[in-house]
C-alpha cells in the first residue's frame, strides 16, 4: 500500500471505542465521528516479520484503528489537548507508531513496552484503547504530565463520547448475562451514536479471538456487513470502500454525494482565484481536498489542487508525496516517479517513495486510467 500522508491526524471529533470481555467472547468496538464520508476497510496481509492487518479508516488509508491476526486492536479518540512533550528517555520514531504496534506486537503488554521506548507525538491530543484476545485491554494517554496506563480491571473498559453510558451498558452486560454476543455491543454503540455536523460514519465491532469484522455504516444499524479478515488475507492487500456494501442507506449515499460535490466546488473556487489566501486554504486544507478527489477518481481536478498544493509548499514533502500518489492511481506513471523523486530529494530516507519508484520503474504497462 502506498501511504498517502497528511498532517495526522488533526480531527477533534468525539469518537467512541470499547471493549468487553465475558464469557468465551471478546469484543472490541468503536463509533468513528467525523465529517469524512469516504470510509474504507482495508487488509494488509501476513508478511515475513510482520502480522496480518486489517484497518479502518478514511479516503487517505490512514488507519484510524485496526485488529491484526493475533487479535490485537487499538483505536484512538481526539480532543484532549494535553501538555505532552518529547522525553529524552524515549526514541523519537519518524513513522507511523500505531502501524510498528500492529506488525510487531502481539498483546496488550508488548504493546505498552513500544509505546514506553518512543515519543509520540498525537498524545498532545490523543488517547488510545488497547484490547487483545485474552481479554486484557488498557487506555493509553498523557495524564498529569507523563503517560499512563489505565488498566481494565472490571473486564469492560470505554473512552470517548458518552463513555458514562457505554461502561453502564457494558456493566449491566457483565452481572446479567452468562456471555456477551455481537447484538450486545452494537446496542451499545447504537446508544452513543452521533449525529449532525460529525455524525458516526461506521462502526465496527472486532471478534479478537476469530479475527472476524462486524461493520455498520452511518449510524444504520440494522444492516450489518461481515468480513472474515483470514478470508481476506487471503486476496492479498486490498481495500474497500464501505458504501458499496450497503446499497440501500439512502442517508449515507445522500452525505456521500454533498460531499464529493463540496469538494467540486472547492476546486472551481480554486481554480477562478488561484492566488486565493493561504488563511483561507492552507496545506492541510488543500492536501484533503486533492486526496478526497482522487478518490472520487475526479483526477483531473484533483491533480490540479495537489499541484497548486505543490506548488505553494514545494519544501514539504508531503506534498509531493500526495501529489505522486494521485499521479499514480490516475495512470501517469512518469510524472508520478517524478513526484517521488522530489520526495526523495527533500526526505532521502522516505521508504514510502523509495518502494513506490521501484515498483513503478519495474512496471512494463502503466496503470489503466479509469
């Protein structure tokens, strides 16, 4: 997969994420609230050295959370900002930290162990639930001027919006039922569903011991999608959008088409103004609105946007990195090696751009444009 990297992620948007283990069963889920329609399920299969994934998330496949094939899930909420700095007892880490967990760690406990090794950064403004199969599952968080562990000790843990709800309901799961089942935890997510500017999007709720996804998508919960991530593996890396899967919410494909349509319009009024202010469209702004086109497959107006965005920010690479990306999934290989190369002379250690050029060098016929 080939990671399109924006300044991640920036969201204040209440989120849900759970966990319950009871009985035989443990279930991990989440509420994911956000304006961003273009939500997608995606699966990195076993490779050597690393586990298999599967990811949750938006059109820019930054994964928002995920399970691996050993059962171990995470997912983050945003919005408490908090005084974090950089420890010198720590290693500063260039990547992406949540995706290292993922590939290399098995358990909750391994997983704390690299997030004691490295600083990171989205703990300015972040806290993550860890879960695994054996039930044990902990909030990772800077609390109090240094980072902490909130271990589950009741068998159930919650954090995000209406989090006082979803541990009463979780509770009340534990003292009255022998076991937990699905039904259980989607009444949960269905009770601390949003709505209005930052609706829920898609839940999920991760069978960590059979490595199963139950999805649902914008706050419908009556209709539910399962993916077998072992299945899935199997296809090899893959994504999926998650509108496709359900054809008959009307409310999703109504959100889904405002906002492609905003984003046509945030175009044209680029294009009119070129010289529009940078207060008004700065990088990130331009960088989302270019990568949400191309995956619209609206190229054309997105190659125009990423240009403009490479243009006004060309010592960042990022944004030729964003630019090679939509290069790329439209079928101009040259200029999207060309791109990579910029990225290459600005961050020589990029791997990003560094296994894209390889692979598109070695290529015989380019990617057909669709």
């Amino acid at each position: 997969m080939i990671l399109i990297i924006l300044l991640l992620p920036l969201q204040m948007f209440p989120c849900l994420i759970l966990k319950i283990a009871h009985g035989n069963c443990v279930l991990a889920g989440n509420n994911e609230d956000i304006d961003n329609p273009l939500t997608k399920i995606w699966f990195e299969p076993p490779k050597k050295g690393k586990y298999g994934i599967t990811y949750f998330g938006y059109s820019v496949n930054y994964p928002q959370g995920g399970m691996n094939d050993q059962g171990l899930f995470f997912d983050a909420v945003a919005g408490n900002k908090t005084d974090w700095r950089p420890s010198p007892k720590r290693l500063d880490y260039t990547g992406n930290l949540s995706r290292k967990i993922m590939e290399e760690c098995a358990t909750v406990e391994e997983a704390i162990s690299v997030y004691n090794k490295y600083n990171k950064s989205s703990f300015s403004y972040a806290r993550y639930l860890l879960a695994d199969r054996t039930g044990t599952s902990a909030i990772v968080g800077w609390i109090d001027g240094d980072l902490k562990f909130i271990r589950d000790k009741g068998g159930f843990q919650a954090i995000g919006v209406k989090e006082d709800t979803a541990a009463s309901m979780l509770k009340s799961i534990k003292e009255q039922k022998d076991a937990v089942i699905v039904d259980d935890v989607k009444a949960v997510l269905q009770a601390c569903h949003q709505e209005g500017r930052y609706p829920t999007q898609y839940s999920n709720i991760c069978d960590l011991k059979n490595n199963v996804v139950y999805m649902f998508l914008y706050h419908d919960y009556s209709v539910c999608v399962k993916f077998d991530a072992n299945e899935e593996f199997k296809k090899g890396e893959h994504n999926y959008r998650l509108l496709p899967f359900f054809p008959d919410n009307v409310k999703a494909r109504k959100a889904d088409e405002q906002y492609r349509q905003s984003l046509l319009d945030h175009h044209k009024k680029l294009t009119e103004n070129p010289k529009i202010s940078a207060s008004e469209y700065g990088w990130r702004e331009l960088s989302f609105i270019g990568i949400d086109l191309t995956d619209y497959k609206d190229y054309r107006e997105a190659i125009a946007v990423l240009e403009l965005t490479a243009e006004r920010y060309p010592d960042n690479w990022r944004s030729h990195n964003n630019l090679a990306f939509s290069y790329r999934t439209a079928g101009e290989i040259e200029l999207a090696v060309k791109s990579y190369r910029k990225v290459l002379e600005l961050d020589p250690a990029n791997q990003n751009a560094l296994k894209a050029i390889r692979k598109l060098t070695q290529k015989k016929t380019p990617i057909k444009k669709e």
